[in-house]
C-alpha cells in the first residue's frame, strides 16, 4: 500500500511542492495505522509530544473527508491522546485542526495536531496557537528545507523559534524520530492490550 503524503519527511519529495510518498509499510515515524488514518511523529514539535494524525487518504479539507474517514480520524485522536497523556505525563492536551490556508493550513492535507501540556510550560497557555500560526508551526516549509538540504548532501539545522527563553529548536534527526515512533508503537501496542482486559 502506497499512500501519498506529506508528514514523514525521510522520504524524497515528489509532485507538489510539500508533497511526499510515505509507504505506512515502511514508514519510520508512523507509530499507529488504522483502516483509515495513522499517526505519526513530528519532524520539529512544538513541545515534546506534539504529534499529528491523519486521514490515509489525501484531501485538503475536513468537509472533503467521508463520514467513516471522520469518524476513524476523531476515534485514533482519542486513542493517541490517551497515550500521549499518559507517556508525557501531561496534565492536558491542545487537539487541533487547522482547516484551510486562512486557518493556517501549510499543506494540502488533513490532520490533527496533539500537543501534550503541562503547567507553565509556556509562559501563556494560549502561546501554542501562534506558535501553530506562526513560523514555527509551518511544517510544510520545515519539511521542504529539510529535504533540499538532504539533497544537496547538508546537514540541515535551521533555528527553529524558541519555545522557551533560550532553547532553539532544530529538525529532529531520523533516528531519533524512529526511536520515538518505536517507543509511541509499543505504548499504543499496551493501551489496546489494557483496553482488552
């Protein structure tokens, strides 16, 4: 199965300027794959945690999704909440679609964002919604910067705006992306156990 997409970010980019295959067979951030979405890492979170879903199939819009798709969607946010909660010890969790380009929407594709929150781990809690809008949250470019300096043999750190007073963040490695979909795998692999019991 070859699905058409745009979050990996480890694969070569192809089509659209954003767009990307990720083969969900063989893809090194995707941590949890139901028959109609999965979820993934994040190439530059946001906070520790932040990670995304979304629908197998490719649509720009939340209204272009089917009835099954959405409630596939919305029933793997609620799974992958859960253990994002629990494996980051958070105390809440910002859930968010950005619908559109006006919505802030860098790339033609639906997803959801779970960002696990703690107390005063920002200095506002509504910081994380510019942070989203802002430069920091366009993972389209992010993705496009890494995958030019990929090829032309760089390897590329670009500042990524600080979340706190002095910490820069930079594209993660895909190692350390690998590890954390492996170790987010297992976790959601002993949720459903539980669930089961």
């Amino acid at each position: 199965m070859r699905v058409i997409s745009w979050f990996c970010g480890v694969l070569p980019r192809v089509g659209g300027a954003y767009c990307i295959h990720i083969d969900l067979r063989n893809g090194q951030q995707v941590f949890h794959v139901t028959p109609l979405s999965y979820a993934l890492v994040n190439l530059k979170p946001l906070l520790p945690g932040h990670v995304l879903v979304s629908p197998l199939r490719v649509v720009p819009r939340f209204n272009d999704l089917s009835t099954a798709e959405v409630q596939d969607l919305f029933l793997t946010v609620q799974r992958v909440s859960r253990t994002i909660e629990r494996v980051y010890d958070s105390t809440a969790l910002n859930i968010a679609i950005q619908d559109g380009k006006d919505a802030g929407q860098s790339v033609p594709h639906v997803h959801a964002h779970i960002i696990p929150r703690k107390r005063d781990d920002l200095p506002e809690p509504d910081a994380i919604y510019n942070m989203m809008e802002g430069e920091e949250g366009d993972v389209g470019r992010h993705l496009k910067e890494n995958e030019e300096s990929k090829a032309a043999g760089e390897e590329h750190r670009a500042k990524f705006p600080a979340v706190d007073a002095d910490e820069a963040r930079t594209p993660r490695s895909d190692e350390v992306m690998e590890r954390e979909a492996q170790w987010l795998a297992e976790e959601m692999a002993k949720d459903a156990a539980e669930e089961k019991t």
